[in-house]
C-alpha cells in the first residue's frame, strides 16, 4: 500500500548528521516494553529526532515525543489491576471499551500538545475504517491521535476525526518504519512486539506462578461481558480442554493478524536495527506487568546492541 499522500509528511532540513527514526509497533500491554527499550536506547546515547508509533506504540511515543517519558514509566510501573479495571469504560456500541477515561486520564497526567509544538518530531498511524486505507497523522492534538490509534476493533470504539471513521493503525501499519522513512529519517530503528506472540498464550508456562483467574485474559473479558448480561463470571467453570473464551479467541485472532501484517511490511520496508522484545507471555490487558515488560525491552536492545552500534557508526566502542 502506498503513502496516503494528502497526509504526507515533509521531510527535516537535511544536517551534518544522520537523521535517527525511531519506530514503536503495536502490541496492546506487551507496548510496555517500549518503555524499556528508549532507557535502553537513551542509555546508549541514542536520541531520535523522529519517533513514529502504532497504537501502544503512538501511546509511548507520544510521552517520549512531549518530554512526559519518566512520568509515564513511574505511572506504568504503579499500576495494579483494579487501577487497569477502573480505567475501562464499557459499552458495547462498535467495542466492548469506549476508551474516554483512558484519554482522559491522559490528558490529565501528561498535558495534551498539538504536533507543531513537541519538542521530537512525532507521528503515529491508524486506519480508516471505511476504506481500509492507512492514515497518518501528523497535525492538531496529540491525544486526539493516540486514541485513534489505539481504537482496537472489538475492544475500543473507533474515532470520528476530520470525517473519518478511524481504528487501530496495526490493522495495516504494525511497526510503521515507512512513515519513518517519509518524515525524513536516514537510520530507522524499529521495535517489533509480535517475535514470539502466535501461540505464546497457549503454551502452557510452568515456571511461572498462575495469575488470579480475573486478571487473565478469559477473567476480565468475561466480567466486561457480564456486566451486560452475556455469560462470564456467572456460568460455571469450563473444563480445561474446553474451548477458549471469546475474548481469548478475538485477541489471538488479532495476534495473528498482525504479526503476519507486520512480517510483511517490514520484509518491504526493513529496519536498519529491529529489535524485537520477547513479551508473548504477556495478555492483551496485562498493563498491570509493566516491569516484566520494561525489563525484556531493556534487555532486547542488549541483545541487538552490536548491531546498533555498528549502523550508528559506534562500533569501536565496548562495554563498561
């Protein structure tokens, strides 16, 4: 799919030195590693000039791109699951979430910037649900976008903006380096969340401890459903071989989904460094684990920092 180019972006003055992109891909709470990977990143002394994101990723960027990463990371790493419950607005028109208290909540603790005043320069991408075609945007409030971006169908109510009737960038853009590549950035560094996500969830994990039942993916979309009358926490317990729950399906469906989406694009579109975090074992609500998450982030770049440091132009340098 080409550019939409009504929406195309115009490229940065050309300096003496390379323009660093940074792409943050889609992946719902496993997006947590994120966090992880710009200290690592930070660390390293890298400092994108261009940071592009999708859905959790538009959501991370967004803080980084504002200067709210810190505030953002202490946040992530507070929640428990009854502060991820209270966060979910349900509704059962286009999504089982509308996702206001969420962008609320944002807008509260990290102040809403329009795009022409971030101090990184900062895109993110969604779908247009009408045409299927990918949007970028660029321009007006920063949250506005974010919540466009992260309209995951069946979860969260899409998004009117400007006409159009918006969902999850990850449906066509999981890690969005090309919208990298068109704002001008010379050496784009992607972060891709699906490495190991097909089929992680069903793989049984004896090493580590069982989550209580409501916080699993299975508890909580049930207790959402149930609140409407549609089966959950009042039937009783299936048995272990039974069929999954629906929401267990929808998000694995999903899973699929854009990790074969994402393969592809990034097949055409490759990364000079894709650093791929290894959070499959973590649901699609699992906000409340953000330390797992951070730590695999960190540790990703770790894993791919040789690399890194060769594109940089930095690879005579050794660890402390």
């Amino acid at each position: 799919m080409g550019p939409p180019m009504d929406l195309a972006v115009a490229p940065p003055q050309v300096s003496g030195s390379p323009v660093i992109g940074l792409a943050l891909g889609s992946g719902a709470a496993r997006g947590w590693a994120h966090l992880g990977v710009l200290r690592a990143l930070a660390a390293e002394g890298v400092e994108p000039q261009i940071i592009c994101g999708c859905s959790i990723g538009a959501f991370v960027g967004a803080a980084a791109a504002t200067g709210d990463l810190a505030k953002l990371v202490d946040w992530a790493e507070s929640l428990k699951w009854p502060d991820v419950v209270a966060l979910l607005d349900v509704s059962l028109r286009s999504g089982l979430i509308k996702g206001e208290r969420l962008i609320q909540f944002f807008e509260r603790k990290f102040t809403d910037r329009d795009f022409a005043s971030l101090p990184i320069r900062f895109a993110c991408v969604a779908t247009e649900l009408q045409s299927g075609r990918e949007i970028w945007l660029h321009q007006g409030s920063v949250a506005e976008a974010v919540r466009a971006s992260i309209a995951l169908p069946g979860l969260m109510t899409p998004v009117m903006r400007e006409g159009r009737l918006l969902v999850d960038g990850g449906l066509v853009n999981p890690v969005p380096v090309s919208l990298c590549r068109a704002m001008g950035a010379d050496i784009v560094i992607a972060v891709d969340l699906g490495s190991d996500m097909v089929g992680k969830a069903w793989r049984r994990r004896g090493s580590e401890p069982p989550l209580p039942p409501e916080e699993t993916e299975a508890g909580w979309g049930d207790r959402l459903l149930a609140r409407f009358g549609l089966g959950g926490s009042a039937e009783p317990a299936a048995p272990a071989d039974a069929l999954p729950s629906l929401v267990s399906v929808l998000s694995s469906s999903i899973n699929i989904m854009q990790v074969r989406i994402a393969r592809s694009r990034l097949a055409g579109e490759p990364a000079d460094v894709l650093i791929s975090p290894r959070v499959g074992q973590l649901g699609l609500m699992d906000y409340h684990r953000a330390a797992e998450a951070i730590a695999e982030g960190e540790a990703a770049v770790g894993r791919i920092r040789p690399l890194l440091r060769y594109v940089l132009g930095r690879a005579d340098e050794t660890d402390a």
